[in-house]
C-alpha cells in the first residue's frame, strides 16, 4: 500500500506535468495557426494535420541561424567554463581538508542566487556607461566606450558566470576521489607533474569533465534570459527565438515546432548525461 | 598531500573573483545616492525606502512568496516519494521509468518546461474546463514538477548514507513497514527533507521563464517584474530589491548548510 503510493504518486505526477506536456507540443506543432483563442486549430482532427511548421523551421533563414548560433556559442562557453573550471575544481580537491567544506560552498552559493540577479548584474558593468568602461576610461586606456554589451562577448560571459557551478561541482567531486597513491605512484616511477598530470589525473577525471560540459552546454543551448538581456541583434539563440514566436508573434505552432526542434538536438547530450550519471552512481 | 603551486592558487581566487565580484557591486550600488546607476553620488537608502512603498512590487512578492511555499510544500511530498521509491524499494514495474522522469527536469531546459505545460493547461481547459484562469495554480504545478526532481536528488543521496540496518531493526522487531518508515525513516529524513524544501523555495522564488509561461494575464511574480523594468533600462529600486534577493539567498543557503551538518549525525560511519 505505501509502496505503492510512494512510487504512483511522482510518477503519475510527472507523467501528467512533464511527460505529457511534450506529446501536446508534438501535436500543436502538426497544426496551423489560427487567429481565434486558443491560437491553434484542433490536434485531435487528423484534417488538420500539417508539416507546414516543420517546413518553415527548415527554411526559415532565421530559425536555421538560431540554432546554429545557440550550438556553437553554448559549445564556446562550454570550453570556456572547462578552462575556468577544472583548475579551480584541482585547487579545490588539493586544499587542505578542513578548507574544502567552505571553498564547495562558496561554489553553491551563487547557484541560490537569483539567475536573473547575477544577469542584471553584468548589465551595470558591461553597458557603456559601467564600470568596466568608466575604469578603462578613467586609466586612459580606451577613448572611447568599448561595445561590450549587446552581443556575442557579454552572452559568452553571462554563460561562463551563471553556469560555472554546475562545471565546478562535478569536476571536484571526480578529482576528490581520485586516489593520490596513482600520483604518488607516477611520480616515483619518474614522471614529471605535468606529465602525470596528463597520463593519471586528466584521463581519471574525464567522467567529471563530461558531467561538467554537458551540465552546462545543455541549458546554454536553450537559454533565453541571457541572450536576451546581454544578447544583441547579431547572434539571435533559438530560446530567444522560441519566446518571441510565443509571446510576440503569438504563433504557437511555429513555438511549438522550435521546441520539438531543440529537444531533439538535446536528446542525445540529454541521454549521454544520464548514462554517465548511472555509471557514476553504480561505482 | 602536496601543497597548491601558486598558480593553482590564483586560478582559484580568479574564479571566485569572477563569481563574487559582480554581485557585491550591484550591492554596493544598491546604496547610491544617485538615479544614474552606475556613477557614485554618495551613500543612501532611498531606493530601499521607495520599493516598500512600490506596490506592484510589493503584489509580485507576496504572489511569489506564496507560490515558492506551496509549490516547495509539494515538491518536498513527491520528491520524499520518489526519493524513497528509488532509494529503497529496489525492484520494481516503471522503475526505469521513473528514473528517467525525475532526471530529466534537471537538465531541461526551461523554455522547453515552460512552453509545454502552458500548451497541456490549455489544451486540458478547452477538453475538461480545468484549471480555467491561468495564475496561482498553475504556476505552483510548473514548479512543483521541476523542483520534484531536486528534492528526489537530495533525499536519495541522504538515504544512501542513512545505514539501512535501522530501518531493518526496525522491520526485524516486528514493526509495519508504515510504522518502520513513520518512526525511523522519516524522522532521519527530517533534515534533507528541509534543506530539499529551501531548496524547491528558492527555486519558485526565482523562476522567471516557466512562471512567465504558465502564469495567466493576471498574474505577475517577482522575477517577471523585475525582468519587465529591467528590459526597459536599469533601476536604482531593481538594484535595492537584487541586493535584498542575494541577502535573502545567503539566509536560505545558511540554514540549509545547518540542516545538512545537523543531518550528519545517524549516518554510516
């Protein structure tokens, strides 16, 4: 009976809030749009059935350079939080014991920190009158105010900042682990740091660096508020696109569409993530 | 162990540079004198003093405050369920399945959440007439669904360290596996069941993408009102009610690391 309870419970919940919803998406995007309340003509008639949102998708110049731009510039900032990242997930895993409990927290602090707080915070700095301009200025460095705002370099940096946690954690939580006699081992069978860092430590720690980068790549691709706030008119991400069929266009086919369109791009790192999970929860 | 090398060392103070710095001078600026946000005119407190006179504010916070409480209430019941289901109940029909449901929040993303429960709330509205105006409710199901899964995740890994021979002393002294788990169980989960709802709370409390999907024309919280003034330029008040957001964040993340330390005790070894 409690079993039984425990187990229905989530997962009727979920199977009606979270699985069910996607099949509705998969049906909404087979149909036109109307202009009538709701938007959209009727799934449940297979009269109305249409790939003609499909077409668009792959057409559209516009939605085509979306997704690119979403995949290419998650994938930059991806690398970019690794480069940042993993030294400071080694520094972490090689400070004293006593030190890790607090240097980990100040790694999850920010995650409790309002997403939308930390993006409004670049916002002050990066625009042309903030501080990093009115310091480059104030030193004579520049004449003029850099164009750091409202394109490309302020999107890669908001992703960088707000996603860089979810790199940390994992990676310390793999280098934690590693056994230092596998060093201590290298080292004594003559191996330089670095080489032992390249042939011992990188390869071990390669499961944390997957968990990492797909952790950040994957809610990089379909981010909306950053590349809203921080993201000017040259480089559109397919999230931004999604919400402007959606609310501004009101076109909930083409919305609909885009988004069949994101999750299967991200099924594959969405599987791949789980698969490492099980295995690192099995070990 | 080795010590760090000092460029280990400043690898780490630039990342948490990078991480700090830009909040702690939004702080800072939350106290300036001037309606220029970003040029120095000296230390005040008036913007604090006129968000708690802004009543659209005031409104969108208590609506948001109520959504976070309800939503995290619910989240906390499911995520205990399927926590336990996984945890301890080995074996059984649809556990591949629920596996994969209470992962998969995690890494979705949120336009994707968002999009698909409003089209399922309207879709049930036109069929059944439920849940009719958009608002309360169903922001409270969008973020209870996601925050399910956070809360499943921080009760599995507590029962993972919780030593099972409790519950089976339990189980061997003749207790109901209701009462086993009401007696033993429960009370050990006690503290990851309270850091899981502070953490569901935050959660709500700073969704700004599902709330603006799933949330009917009469209904603002916090973050859609704060994104609408943000868009339209920057704020002295947004930077008064940030500062208090990242206070308020500090409080959350302070008791839930008490919880867990507190939690350690009764675990294996």
């Amino acid at each position: 009976m409690m079993r039984r309870l425990f187990i229905g419970a989530p997962l009727v919940w979920l199977l009606a809030f979270f699985a069910a919803p996607f099949v509705i998406v998969a049906g909404i995007s087979l149909v036109p749009a109307l202009d009538a309340v709701p938007p959209f003509a009727s799934p449940l008639n297979p009269a109305n059935w249409t790939l003609d949102s499909y077409r668009l998708l792959i057409h559209d110049d516009l939605y085509v350079a979306a997704f690119a731009n979403a995949l290419r510039i998650a994938f930059t900032a991806t690398a970019i939080a690794l480069l940042i990242g993993y030294p400071m997930a080694y520094a972490m895993a090689r400070a004293p014991e006593r030190w890790r409990g607090l240097l980990v927290m100040l790694v999850i602090v920010p995650f409790w920190t309002s997403f939308l707080i930390r993006v409004y915070a670049w916002m002050l700095l990066l625009r042309p009158s903030g501080l990093i301009n009115s310091a480059l200025m104030g030193l004579g460095i520049v004449a003029e105010p850099l164009p750091l705002d409202a394109g490309e370099f302020a999107v890669h940096l908001g992703l960088v900042y707000s996603y860089l946690p979810f790199m940390v954690l994992p990676l310390y939580a793999t280098l934690e682990r590693l056994d230092p006699a596998l060093l201590e081992a290298a080292h004594d069978l003559g191996a330089r740091p670095w080489n032992a860092f390249l042939r011992v430590t990188l390869p071990l720690s390669l499961p944390g660096i997957a968990a990492g980068s797909l952790l950040v790549f994957i809610p990089s691709v379909g981010e909306f508020i950053i590349p809203d706030l921080l993201g000017g008119a040259d480089s559109p991400m397919i999230g931004k696109i999604l919400w402007t069929e959606f609310f501004n266009n009101r076109d909930w086919p083409a919305a609909s569409a885009l988004a069949v369109g994101l999750l299967a791009l991200l099924l594959a790192p969405i599987l791949a993530f789980q698969a490492i999970e099980k295995r690192a929860a099995s070990s | 162990m080795k010590r760090n090398p000092p460029v280990l060392l400043a690898a780490l103070g630039f990342g948490y540079a990078f991480l700090y710095l830009p909040v702690l001078l939004l702080i800072v600026f939350s106290f300036n004198e001037s309606r220029l946000v970003t040029v120095w005119a000296g230390f005040s407190t008036r913007w604090y003093g006129e968000l708690a006179r802004n009543e659209r504010i005031l409104d969108a916070a208590w609506l948001s405050l109520g959504v976070a409480a309800t939503s995290a209430t619910l989240a906390t019941l499911l995520g205990l369920a399927g926590g336990m289901a996984l945890a301890r109940f080995g074996r059984f029909r649809g556990r591949l399945l629920l596996t994969g449901l209470l992962a998969a929040p995690l890494v979705m993303p949120e336009v994707l959440s968002g999009l698909s429960l409003l089209l399922l709330f309207v879709s049930l509205d036109q069929m059944i007439g439920w849940p009719g105006e958009r608002g309360f409710l169903t922001i409270v199901i969008a973020h209870a669904t996601f925050a399910t899964a956070y809360v499943a995740v921080i009760v599995q890994a507590r029962l993972r360290l919780l030593d099972p021979a409790l519950e089976e002393a339990a189980h061997d002294l003749g207790a109901p596996p209701g009462r086993a788990f009401l007696g033993v169980t429960l009370p050990l989960l006690v503290p990851a069941l309270a850091a899981g709802w502070l953490l569901a709370f935050t959660l709500s409390l700073d969704d700004l993408v599902i709330a603006s999907f799933t949330a009917g024309p009469g209904a603002t919280t916090l973050p859609m009102v704060v994104f609408s003034s943000v868009r339209l330029g920057l704020s002295p008040q947004v930077n008064a009610l940030a500062s208090l957001f990242v206070l308020a964040a500090l409080l959350l993340v302070a008791a839930a690391l008490w919880l867990t330390r507190r939690g350690a005790s009764g675990t294996r070894r």
